[in-house]
C-alpha cells in the first residue's frame, strides 16, 4: 500500500461513532485540564493516560490524540481571555491576543487561534506524513553550534521587536537571564544562586514566571487603580466572528507561523517556544500596520498559535522516523506507543506503519473535532469576560494558582508565585515591557548550554560556531538584523519604528 | 492607559535610583556567584561561572545607565497607586501559601479568591462564602475527577475520606 | 526544609494519618513520586499503584508527586512527614544516589526504609553506524592517547552515564578529570547528536539505542552490566578487560522508623506486587527488566553502590 493508502484507510476506521465520541471525551478532558496554567499537553495527557488503558487500540489512539490536541489548545484559550498563559508556547499568544479581548475583539482572536491551529496542524501532520524521513535529515546536521546561532537569531529578532526603550526592553532581558542562572547548571551540575533551598535547584519554572507576571502582575496592577479605573472590559465589540478584513490579515500569518514552527519543531533542540518567538517577531516585522502590534494585532495571535501547533507535529517527526522523542509532549507520546508494546524507533513506518498511520489519522480527527467543539464555544467563553471585575480577577487568580499548585504544591512554589507578582506589578506601574523576562528566562539556559557544549566539543576553539556553512550563515542574519535597523535609526528612518512599539506590556 | 497617570514633570527621577540600586544588587550578586564558582569549563574553557559574570556586568551597566537617566531626564510623577486593594490580594496569596498545607486546597484557595475580590469592592461576608464553594468545587471536579493531586485539609478528608 | 512549614507538614501528616487510621484498611497506600508526572519514577509508582489495585494487595493506592532535584526534594519531604507510618512509600532510584551526593541533600537514603530494588537497566555505550571504532578497545585507547578529543553525549551532569564513564575512565587508567563529557537534556537530544555525528560516541540507556542498532544506524560498543543484556550481543565492560558494573534502578522505599514487623509486612507486599502475574505483564509493555532484589541482599547491594558512587564523583570532581 502507499502512504496515501493507508491515510485514507486509517481515516475510513476513524470514522466509526464511537471513535469520534471518544475523539470527543478525550478534546473534551484534554481542555480541561490543559487550561490550567502550567500544565502544558504532556502534563496534561500523563495525567489523563490511565482513562484511556481500558480502551481498544482504536479508540485508545483517538483519545490520546484528542487529549494531547485539547490539552495544546487549552492554553491558548486562558491566554487571550485571562492573560494567563497555560503553557509556555503560548506566552507569546498573551501579548496580542489579550489585548485583543479587552478592545472586545476575543471571539476574533479565539477564532484565529483555533482556526490557525487547525490549519497549521492539518498542514503539517500532512507535512509529516509525506516528508518526514527528508526533514528528518536536514534537523540531524544542527548540532550545538547551529543550535546557538539559532538562539542568537532568536535573541535579536525577538528583542528588536520588543523594543520602544532600548534601556528598558533591556533592563527586562537581563533580569530574565538573571532569573536564568537560578538552579543546577546541567553541563557540571554545579547549583547557581540557589542558596541551599532544595526547591530553587530545578530553576525558575517558566510557566511560573509568565502567569505571575502576566496574570498576578495584572491583577495587582487593576486593583491598585481602585474604582477609579474606568476601564470596564468591553466583552463583544462588533462581531464575535472574524470579519473578511480578519480572514485576509490571518490567512498568510497562519501559513508563515506553519513554515517557522513545523521545521523548528523538528530539530531535535528546538522547542516550541522558539517557533512561536520567531514567528511573532516576523509578524511584527512583516505587519502592514506594525503600530497595532502591542495593541492587538490580529496577526500577532495568528502567526504563533500556528506555530505552536506545527511544531509539535514537528516533534513528531523525529519520533516517528529516528525513535527520538524530544521534547516532553513526545516522550509522553512515547508512553502513548508503550501501551501497544511497540517501541517507536527508525523502523516503526516499516514495521507498524498501521499504527503509525492511525496515529496520524487520529490526529488530523483530534484536530477537526476541537474546530468542532469550539468555534461554537467562543461565544461563552467571551461571556466570561462579562463577569464584574472583583469576580473575575478573584476568579483569575484561583485559577492561576491552581495549575501551580496541582503540578507541584510546595510553599516555595507560590512564594515564587508571589514575588514575581509584585514584581510584574512594579514593572507595569514603571512602564518596563513584560515579554522579555520571560524571553531571557527561555533562551538564556539554552543559548549558554549550547554555546557551552559547542565549545566543549571544539576543545575550546571558538571558531567552531563559524565553522559550518549553516551555523555561520544564521549568525550573519542574527548579525543584520542587529545592524540594519541599527542604521535605519540612525538615518532618522527608525523613529517611526520606535514611537510604534511605545507602551507595550 | 500608564500615560494618564503619569505626567511629564521636572524632577529628578527617584523611581529611575531605587531600580538602578536593585540591578546593581542583582548584578552584583550575579557577579560573586559567577566568581564564586569553582571554574569545571573542562575542554569548553567556559565553565558555569561565564553567563553569570556577563549577567552581572550587563545588570551593572544598566544600573549605572539609569542613574544616569534619572540625573539627567526630566522624569514622569511616579504614578498615583491605591495601596489597599493590592494589600488586599497580597494578603490573599499569602494566606493560601501559609494555609495550603495545613488547612487544604479549598480553604487555602478560597480565601485567597475571597480577600481578591473584597479588595476589589465586594464584602468579605459574600465573597467568604462563594470562594470556599467555588475552591470546593475545583477540588472536586479536578482531585476526584480528573486525578489532579490537590493538597487535602480536613474539609477535603471529611467529604471524600482518605 | 526547616522553615515554617516543617511543623505543617508534620501536622498534615499525622492528621492524614489519623483520617487513615479510621478506615484501618491494612493495606492501603500512599506513594510518592519524586518527579513531575510523565519521567520513569512516576510510571514506576503509577505502574505499582495499578497492579497493587488490581491484583487485591492493597485496597486503595494514590500517587503524589513531588519534583524537584533528582528526587532529593520529595525524599527530604517524605522523610520528614512520612516517619513511622508504614502506609508510605517512595520510589527512587541509582539517579538519586548521586543525586544526594552532588546536590549535598542533607536527607539521604539512610533516612527512610529501603525495601527492594524492582527494575534496572545497563547503560550502553554506542557510537553511530559511520564511527570508525568498532570496539570499546579502540575507544579506550584513543581516549588514552587525547583523552579531549574522544566527547561523550550523555544525560546529565553527575548522572547515571556520567557516573559509568568516570568509572570506564579509572578503570583504564584515565584520568577521570580529564574525560569530555558533554551533558544533554533528555535522552533525545543526546541521541540526535550521536546520530548527526556532532561528537564521538554517546552513553545512555541500553534501550534507547537498541531501535537505533536494529535499523543499522548505530553499534553498541559494549554495556555496563555484569551480564549481557538481552536484545544485543555487544559485550560488558567486565568481558572487555575493564572493571565496571553499573546498573540504572529503581527501587521501592518506606518510611523511617518502622518497626521490623511493619518493615515485614511492606516487604511482603512488594513481594507480592513483584510475583504477581498483572506486574510481569506490565514490565513486558513497557519494556523494564525484573531486577528484584530485597531484604539484606538490597541493602548490602545499595551500600556498596553508594559507596562507590560518592567515590566517582570525587574522582570526577562534581562532589568534594
């Protein structure tokens, strides 16, 4: 049989009503508990994989799958309507899409995100099925170097485009780098600025850190205006659905953010987070309207969620065609395969490929069934925004701290919880930009130990980061695009561009 | 929305001073662990000193580049805040982070959702209430439900059992 | 842990524990993960919690997870709340030991009740199909001959592949110091290294390479067993002329303080767990070795390891 046939063949099983209900209970329970901040899709499907044990093959597939899509798509949802992101790839969905919802546009931006990741799922599972074993080739040749001038790219796109005060886009990163150095440096296992607390040793969890300074930073920030604030949260202005001008801003930044997050996913260091960076900065830069950007832009919602779903069908790319699973959503895939007995290695589309195709095709049914249960679910959840403010904030923060507390509920946790809180409110009264701590805090860690690994292979030879056409070529583009606005600004040509970014938080 | 508060004034910037004292703490902190630590960089020459010393050296570069924006710039009026409500909230986190242990996720949470909401203009006699049966509620639907491990008090032990 | 919460947590215990002891079911059990839900240690007490269930040994099971610090964060919790209650238990592992060591936890093993080794894998050294070393001998030597210019791929720093090449390295007379090892997270990403050829030859689980060996992409030099290991005919470092034995596993704990009839009565729990025919059939799915060992055997076993364990990581320089 081709690949085609046994697409087709795992689609036609697929369509049986009772594996589409259990598509449904498993997209339905995969939200749930994916909408709690920081519990991100692995967590979400290990904590759900026992439900799905008394199951048939069948049906045991197509939950999974729906658990690990609800659980994806939960955390967008809390990001554009509580500014409280569920998961680290989609912190960067926050940055627009809440702002989004309180102009009374988040039936738009939900409906962007859940149609931008549908379509960049659809794309890139079908990407998966049929040019996997090339991608897989092209994601083996980066290695630590290429690895470190992609973070260096990722580094100077991402601050340009959160720049208005270069001084205070700054002083954010650095205190996210500082934040960085928290816990056990992996390459020597030496402890950094952990000062004896057995807790601080794993570092500073980043979706801690994005839900306290995004949602109790905010939170802190509303309430120290009082009731004199007279900014009421417009739930519904205009329509609830995307209008054609939405459709024609989010239809290329679905297609960009597919072709940013599915190749990214697939590098076996990538992540998620870096896609979704990668692609907000490009959107940014891309925008016809670049002023709208920390304002709401639309395509600041579409780009990202895009991304951040291709990229973990990217994930799935080196685990169906090497066996490596490499992030945490693929290794709990993985104990997904374990069920079956079947050990996901270089020859599972040879030796399974049923398996692997019903995978596939329960996917893409995961990935329709979530359109399905939401898009008509936008027009409640855009309700929530209804709630008189003391409710909802109260409500925000029970729930932000609920995620935390059911991953891991140490004391020392939610004291982190707390001063990053305080912190991000003290950042918003002063007018510092809330993103790049958090950027600091995902890219630092990696930058340094891939620069640190590089290095150590090299025996210290520091030429080695240049030394291949694809490490140099991208350190040359990160290099550009540090100097040429540089030079714009220079010319007066930036001014523009810097009075655009103003106020962004 | 920041801009309504803060009108340009012309003095001098103590906001600018206090966030210049804090990075240079912090840099200066980065700086000694950088320092402190045994040098293992190996066959990298780079050890797990590198990052925190460049940190610390850009944390006091930006310290000493606020000062000098804070001498220099004609400042904004730090922005008028009400103290209470943020006190309020505070007290809420705090309370369910002393709480969570001992008493359980439904009281610890439910206070911290009851006090956000009195600070924010509601009477503790209605929010008290609607915390604990909301907080209630989420253990239910998450601890039993969804076998989300959630810390249990005597309420929790009460209703469910062990 | 001496904070403020010390006192709560001993408070939460004992009023747990009371609540327990009213249902007086003997055999129910509470156990902790020391790691978020998802790695090998909450799997291990999830598997345990379900056969337990199943097979009639105990009547209700819950699984707590604790994360933190290669499990030091919930043994020094389990440790200080746990005491005297034989309805506990903790799962932990090889990873731990140095955990302990290099982490300086103030909490070690010897502060709860060892109860049996369950499961344990050899780890494995492998190079990619186009490495020019066919045998650990080659590798030696030219680690011998530029001990920086043969790098290792493996888990972290201080970790279970770390540990094992320290101790290949003493064994041929290298200094340990000077070995290359380069720490990844997570098996993956090292993995992809070793396929992509970006360093010399990889150390990790024997089960992660061996899908990779069968397609032909890789060859397992030798493992660290003492014996073979099933699914791979690549010698042991004791058959190739070097003195190492090491085992990644995981192990089953209970409380401090137990009485040695309570401490009985665990054992034959886990004794039971290990024999019955759901917990076989589960090691078979998920791909584990049975490498129970319990009683005096374990302990001796464990003190052995952890004595030669801390004296590695010396010689590497991770511990003082």
């Amino acid at each position: 049989m081709t690949t085609f046939d046994f697409l087709i063949q795992g689609l036609g099983m697929a369509m049986d009503p009772m594996i589409l209900l259990y598509a449904l209970i498993g997209v339905t329970l995969g939200t749930a508990v994916g909408v709690l901040p920081g519990i991100g899709p692995a967590l979400t499907v290990a904590l759900l994989l026992p439900v799905t044990y008394g199951l048939d093959p069948a049906g045991s597939l197509i939950m999974f799958a729906g658990i690990y899509y609800g659980g994806m798509y939960g955390g967008s949802t809390t990001s554009i309507l509580l500014n409280t992101p569920g998961e680290s790839a989609s912190i960067v969905t926050a940055l627009e899409g809440n702002k989004m919802a309180r102009a009374g546009r988040g039936g738009p931006a939900l409906a962007t995100a859940a149609i931008g990741s549908f379509v960049a799922g659809l794309i890139a599972t079908l990407a998966l099925a049929f040019l996997a074993p090339h991608i897989v080739k092209l994601a083996l040749i980066f290695g630590p170097r290429e690895y470190f001038a992609l973070m260096m790219l990722a580094f100077v796109t991402v601050s340009a485009a959160f720049g208005d005060s270069a001084m205070k886009g700054l002083t954010s990163l650095f205190v996210g780098l500082f934040l960085a150095l928290v816990g056990i440096d992996q390459l020597t296992g030496q402890a950094r600025l952990s000062f004896g607390v057995p807790e601080l040793l794993d570092g500073v969890e980043v979706t801690t850190l994005a839900v306290a300074l995004f949602a109790i930073g905010e939170a802190l920030f509303v309430a120290s205006h009082g009731t004199m604030a007279a900014d009421k949260i417009e739930a519904v202005k205009g329509s609830v659905w995307m209008t054609r001008a939405d459709w024609a801003r989010s239809w290329k930044p679905w297609l960009r953010g597919t072709a940013i997050g599915f190749p990214i996913g697939a590098m076996p260091a990538g992540g998620a987070e870096i896609g979704t960076l990668l692609s907000y900065a490009a959107e940014k830069r891309l925008a016809k309207n670049p002023e709208e950007f920390g304002h709401g832009a639309i395509e600041g919602v579409a780009g990202p969620e895009a991304a951040n779903n291709a990229s973990a069908a990217g994930t799935l790319v080196p685990l169906l065609t090497l066996g490596l699973p490499t992030s945490a959503t693929a290794a709990i895939l993985l104990a997904g395969f374990q069920q079956f007995g079947l050990q996901p290695g270089p020859l599972l589309f040879v030796t399974s490929p049923q398996l692997v195709w019903g995978l596939i095709a329960s996917l893409l049914i995961a990935n329709v069934m979530l359109l399905v249960l939401n898009l008509p679910l936008i027009r409640l959840w855009v309700k929530l925004l209804t709630i008189p403010k003391p409710w909802l904030y109260a409500g925000i923060l029970l729930f932000a701290t609920l995620g935390t507390i059911g991953m891991n509920p140490s004391p020392v946790e939610l004291a982190m919880l707390l001063t990053f809180g305080i912190m991000g409110f003290a950042m918003r009264v002063h007018g510092y930009p809330i993103a790049p701590v958090v950027v600091g805090l995902i890219l630092g860690p990696m930058a340094e130990q891939q620069l640190r690994r590089a290095l150590s292979i090299a025996q210290g030879d520091w030429t080695t980061l240049v030394s291949t056409p694809i490490a140099a070529g991208i350190l040359l583009a990160a290099a550009l695009a540090l100097v040429v606005p540089m030079i714009l600004r220079l010319r007066g040509r930036g001014e523009v561009l810097s009075r655009l970014a103003a106020d962004e938080d | 929305m920041i801009h309504d508060l803060r009108g340009p004034q012309g003095r001098p910037q103590r906001a600018a001073f206090i966030v210049a004292g804090l990075l240079a703490a912090l840099g200066g902190l980065a700086l000694w662990q950088g320092f402190a630590l045994p040098d293992k960089g190996g066959y990298a020459g780079m050890g797990s000193g590198g990052l925190p010393k460049f940190v610390g050296a850009g944390l006091l570069a930006l310290a000493a580049g606020h000062v000098w924006t804070g001498l220099r710039a004609q400042g904004p009026l730090p922005p008028r805040i009400q103290p209470a409500p943020v006190l309020w909230i505070v007290a809420g986190l705090l309370a369910q982070l002393l709480l969570l242990k001992p008493l359980g996720f439904t009281i610890a949470s439910g206070l911290l959702f009851a006090l956000t909401a009195a600070g924010l203009g509601r009477s503790l006699r209605i929010t008290l209430p609607v915390g604990l049966a909301l907080a209630f509620a989420i253990y239910a639907v998450f601890d039993q439900l969804l076998q989300l491990h959630l810390p249990a008090g005597w309420i929790e032990t009460l209703v469910f059992g062990g | 842990m001496k904070t403020p919460f010390f006192g709560k947590h001993t408070l939460f215990g004992a009023a747990l524990a009371a609540v327990l002891a009213i249902p007086a079911h003997a055999g129910d059990y509470m156990i902790m993960a020391p790691a978020a839900p998802g790695g090998g240690w909450d799997s291990t007490a999830r598997s345990m919690q379900e056969v337990m269930q199943a097979e009639g040994i105990a009547g209700s099971v819950q699984v707590q997870n604790v994360p933190g610090a290669g499990g030091t964060v919930g043994l020094a919790q389990f440790a200080s709340t746990a005491g005297g209650d034989p309805s506990q238990l903790i799962v932990g592992g090889y990873v731990m030991v140095g955990a302990i060591l290099t982490n300086e936890s103030p909490v070690s093993l010897a502060d709860v009740t060892p109860i049996a080794r369950l499961t344990g894998e050899a780890v494995a050294i492998a190079v990619s199909a186009a490495s020019p070393y066919q045998t650990i001998n080659e590798l030696v030597d030219a680690m011998k001959a530029d001990p920086g210019a043969v790098s290792w791929a493996g888990g972290s720093a201080g970790g279970v592949d770390h540990i094992t090449v320290g101790l290949l390295a003493k064994a041929a007379g290298i200094d340990p110091t000077k070995i290359n090892y380069v720490a990844f997270s997570g098996g993956g990403e090292a993995l992809a290294a070793i396929l992509g050829n970006q360093v010399t030859v990889g150390i990790s689980g024997v089960g992660e390479f061996l899908p990779q060996v069968e397609a032909g992409t890789m060859r397992i030099l030798a493992v660290s067993t003492a014996e073979k290991w099933a699914g791979t005919d690549a010698p042991t470092l004791m058959e190739s002329g070097y003195d190492v034995n090491v085992q990644n596993w995981r192990m089953v704990a209970a409380a401090p303080g137990l009485s040695a009839e309570q401490k009985a009565a665990v054992t034959a729990d886990v004794d039971k767990l290990v024999n019955s025919a759901g917990w076989k059939s589960l090691l078979e799915t998920k791909g584990w070795a049975n490498t129970y060992l319990s009683g005096a055997d374990f302990d001796k076993q464990l003190a052995l390891e952890v004595e030669a364990t801390t004296a590695v990581l010396k010689d590497i320089g991770l511990v003082k």
